[in-house]
C-alpha cells in the first residue's frame, strides 16, 4: 500500500480546485449569471427605479407639490390619449387642493405618497420617516377611501434605513429612470427628447405639475412613444409585489425567470 503524503500546498491546491468546480455546478444549476447578480445584490437596500420586462410596458409619473394650474390641461392630454398615470402627492397639497385630488382618483389614474412636508428624509429618524408617510396617506384615504401602497421619497433622498422604514410602512419605494428634469427652465422640446431618447421596457418616467413646458411635451412624449409600441400602465401594474430582487442599478427583476 502506497502512502502519499500531501503538503499544505497542496492541500490548498486541491481544496481551490473543488471549490471551483462546486462553483460552476452551482452555477450551471441555477441559471448563471442571475445567480451571481442576485448574490451581488441581495443586500443592497435599494428603491424601484425600473421594472425588468420583456413587454414594452412603461409607467407615467407626476410628482405633485406645487400649484393646481396645470392640472386640468395635464389629465385633458391623458384622457385624450387613453392613459392612465401615477400621481405621487404631498400630504400639504392634499390640504390645499382636495377637489383635485378627488378629480385625479375619479379619473382613474392612481395615487402614491410623496411624503407630508416634502423634506429631506436621510434628515429624519425613522418614526419621523413613518410620520411623514402615514401622514400624507391618511389625508389621500380620507379623499380616495384608498389605502397609498406606493413611497416616493422627497427629492429622491434616501440610504438604507430610509428605504427599510418606508418598506415597514406597507410601501414600495419608488424612484424612476428617466428624468428630464422638467422642473427646470428648459423647453417642451428638450423634454420631448430626453424622455422619448431614454425610455426602455420597463422605464418609469418622471415628470412634475410646475411648467406649462411639461403640458406642452406630454402629448408628443405619449404618442411618438405609442408609435414606438410602448403601452402606458400604472406604477403598481408594472413592478413585481413578490418574489423579485432588486440590482445594483436599482432594476427591479423576478426570481422565477
């Protein structure tokens, strides 16, 4: 009988060489790379910038702080064009413009909280966090008789314990992926562009009730974006509710795929 003696070399060798091979049946198992992305992933606290699908599904957002102006002109072009948005609202707005409110949920389009006070969160505690998002919710239920499902942080703030106080509230944290930063002084046409230029499967677009710009830009971004096939759902139709991860670039994507 023959005894080998092995040293810690190559005892080490060896031990590389099995992990690796581990490795890549692990990896052949149970789909690759997606594997290896969700691993990567798994920890990163992380709100919803776009929706990984095969359909050419986008989502239209407004977020809602300022004056009620124009309001009327922007539901005309959705209902001229069949679409159905997501409004983020603050509570404050509520307050001032309740009749729009209503008129926005009556319209069919769906709401989602924008805080209270629109202010920076990563400033806040987490019961203040909670405060701000169970504030602003219960002013919209009192108008809508709906319970808000869906946070967007004030100015697009947030870090870890943000997104895990927001997420205790009942929420999905929604952020976007494409802004034309329509709040500027910047015109229709550039808006058109960005906006039309950036938008993928699965896109969630940005814009804001402060600029007659926006209005303006609205029907030529719904139709060229028609043309292109895309079809325009509510946030809460396009993001997953269970069974997902979130990437390092903050793309929403399912486990079963």
């Amino acid at each position: 009988m023959k005894i080998f003696i092995l040293s810690k070399e190559k005892i080490k060798n060896i031990g590389v060489v099995c992990l690796i091979v581990c490795i890549a049946v692990l990896f052949k198992l149970s789909g690759g790379y997606k594997l290896i992305d969700v691993f990567l992933n798994s920890k990163a606290d992380l709100p919803i910038y776009s929706v990984e699908t095969k359909e050419k599904r986008v989502a239209l957002t407004f977020d809602i702080g300022w004056g009620d102006e124009y309001i009327p002109s922007i539901l005309k072009v959705l209902d001229d064009n069949n679409v159905k948005a997501t409004f983020f609202i603050l509570g404050t707005w509520v307050d001032k413009y309740p009749n729009r409110v209503k008129e926005i949920d009556t319209k069919g389009h769906e709401i989602g909280n924008h805080s209270n006070n629109h202010i920076y969160f990563t400033r806040l505690t987490k019961s203040k966090i909670k405060e701000e998002v169970f504030t602003a919710s219960s002013k919209i239920k009192k108008i809508t008789g709906k319970e808000t499902k869906l946070m967007r942080v004030p100015y697009g703030d947030y870090n870890s314990e943000v997104i895990k106080a927001i997420e205790e509230t009942g929420h999905y944290c929604i952020q976007w992926d494409v802004d034309p930063i329509d709040w500027r002084t910047i015109s229709h046409q550039q808006i058109e562009k960005t906006v039309i230029s950036k938008t993928r499967n699965g896109s969630i677009i940005l814009l804001h009730n402060s600029s007659m710009e926006t209005v303006k830009a609205l029907d030529t971004i719904i139709k060229e974006l028609k043309n292109k096939g895309y079809e325009f759902v509510k946030v809460s139709d396009l993001i997953y509710k269970d069974n997902y991860y979130i990437d390092f670039t903050g793309r929403q994507k399912p486990l079963n795929e």
